[in-house]
C-alpha cells in the first residue's frame, strides 16, 4: 500500500526514495532522499494519510540527501545522512554526516562530518548501552568490487570508532549493478539500504542489492545468533545461503524498484517500509519511488512478506 498519495497541485516531490520510518510521541515520521534536502512526512497512523512536511534537513552549498536515518540519544533526535558538494556529479564523493534537532520535525541542524566518502546508508541502533552505525563503503579490490556494508561503533552521537567490520559483502550475479562499470571486465557490485532488527533469538540486517534500474533489484537479508558484547562480533549469514538469490522483496507484475526498507513493530506486527514505483508508470525526469507498506511475518529465521497492490 501507498503510504502517501498526491493531490492536485501538490508541493511534495513525486517519490519518496528510501523512506526510514521513527516512531516518536505517538506519530510516525518518514523521512526520505531527495536532491534537495531530507523529505520529511508525518502521520498519525501506518495508514496512507501522512502528510508531507517539506524539507527537514537542508544545507547550503550541498545536496544530493541520501538515505537519512534517525535515532533519539538522550532527548536529542541524531539524523545520520549523506550528500555532496552542490554540483558535484561525482556520487562516490557522498560522506556521512550528522544533524540534531530537539524533535524529530526538526529543523536540524548540521554538527560534523562523520565518515569519509565513500559511505551511505545508515542505520544507527542501540545495543546493550552501545551505540553502532551500519552504512556501506566501497570494496575496489575484492573479486565482486562494489559496494558492501559493514558496522562500526560510535563512541559518541558524532564521533565513530573507525574500526568497521564487514558484514555482508556481494556473492551473487544478481547483485551486480554495472558490468564493466569503472574498467572493463570488472563487474560492479551493490550492497546498501542496511537496515538492523532483533525479534527472538535472531538478528536481522536487511539490504538492498542491485540497482532499481535493474530487473534483478531486491531486498534480501542476512541473519546472525549470539549475544555478543561488541554488536561488531556477530557472524552474520545470508539467508538462506551465500549462493541463493532470495528476494523478501522484488519486483512483480504491479510494483518495480523495491528496495531500500525499514521495518518497525506495532502491536505485535512487524511492517517493511519501502520504495517502488507502480509497474508501467510514465517515466518522468523526477525520481517516482514512493513509499509504500506491507506487513511482514517472522518465523526463527525465516521472513515473508506479501507485496499488496
């Protein structure tokens, strides 16, 4: 289901790519990339009446805001985000940053770069006192270059360790997002999206492998045990294996582009938050992935969900 549908003469952008979903005083807030700044919708309900509330987080002399990410750390709301310098039509130059805003509507506002380029994609989490980022780099060297996702700890809201460990790297033909991209007989590879959750036993990491413009785009996932102190110690899986192309998400007969999800909990049902385009849309200069919701089962280590119309 759509969870946002525009009317005539509507302000907001046409998609909502990459929508990471905050629950906070009672409201859900999505928050989604955009050239322009972070997108920002509020609602009362997972139902399709969110309301499009501009740009939360801009910044002069920047754009391209991709992929942003929020976490409240003692009463302050941290937004973690990428971008580039205006103008910029380099993407592997997009470096991590954080903001801060007293409420997740923000305005936030800008503290400090967090990672050098190339990182994207974060997901900051809580474990056991702890705060880690999840967020993927590049891998020139390895035998499926590209795109991969690791973890590092913070040892502050603005402040990473620098001692990331891998955690899911590309295995598969279907992640591959460019043949011969950079240098000839050198296939591109892309892991990103990372998203982190525990339900039972079990720790999840979903992540989006491909690229949307390709048939093959999908959401998989990786799931590791134990109770480690350091969340960087765990020993995570591909599910169900490292050869296997299992898509939780992809694309059917109605919806294109799944991809780029967060998932969230309420009243005992879990929901994935992600992006697609209708299947057959007209194609426009601007980006049409628009977020959209499903719910999703968890069974031990297995995960479905039903992409509804």
């Amino acid at each position: 289901m759509k969870l946002y549908k525009r009317a005539v003469n509507d302000p907001a952008p046409l998609g909502q790519a990459d929508p990471f979903i905050f629950a906070h005083g009672g409201k859900y807030y999505v928050y989604a990339t955009h050239l322009n700044g972070v997108q920002l919708y509020v609602s009362d309900t997972l139902s399709d009446d969110f309301k499009y509330c501009g740009y939360c987080y801009t910044r002069e002399g920047r754009d391209s805001y991709w992929a942003p990410s929020v976490i409240e750390i003692d009463g302050k709301i941290y937004m973690y985000v990428s971008n580039v310098s205006a103008g910029c039509e380099d993407a592997h130059q997009q470096t991590m940053q954080v903001a801060v805003a007293d409420t997740p509507e923000g305005p936030f506002t800008y503290l400090n770069d967090l990672i050098a380029p190339f990182s994207i994609d974060s997901h900051v989490v809580e474990y056991k006192g702890s705060h880690y980022i999840f967020f993927s780099v590049n891998d020139e060297e390895a035998v499926r270059a590209g795109t991969l996702i690791v973890c590092d700890k913070l040892l502050s809201p603005t402040e990473a360790e620098g001692r990331p460990v891998i955690v899911v790297r590309p295995t598969l033909d279907e992640e591959i997002y460019m043949k011969d991209r950079f240098k000839q007989g050198q296939h591109w590879h892309t892991l990103e999206g990372a998203f982190y959750f525990k339900e039972g036993a079990t720790h999840f990491l979903h992540y989006s492998g491909s690229s949307y413009g390709r048939p093959t785009y999908f959401v998989g996932y990786a799931v590791a045990h134990g109770d480690p102190e350091d969340l960087r110690d765990l020993e995570w899986h591909k599910y169900p294996d490292e050869n296997t192309y299992h898509p939780l998400l992809c694309a059917n007969d109605f919806i294109e582009g799944t991809g780029h999800n967060s998932v969230i909990k309420v009243d005992g049902q879990w929901y994935v938050i992600y992006h697609g385009r209708d299947m057959n849309e007209e194609k426009k200069p601007e980006d049409t992935r628009s977020m959209r919701i499903d719910k999703m089962t968890v069974d031990g280590d297995v995960l479905t969900v039903e992409i509804t119309p």
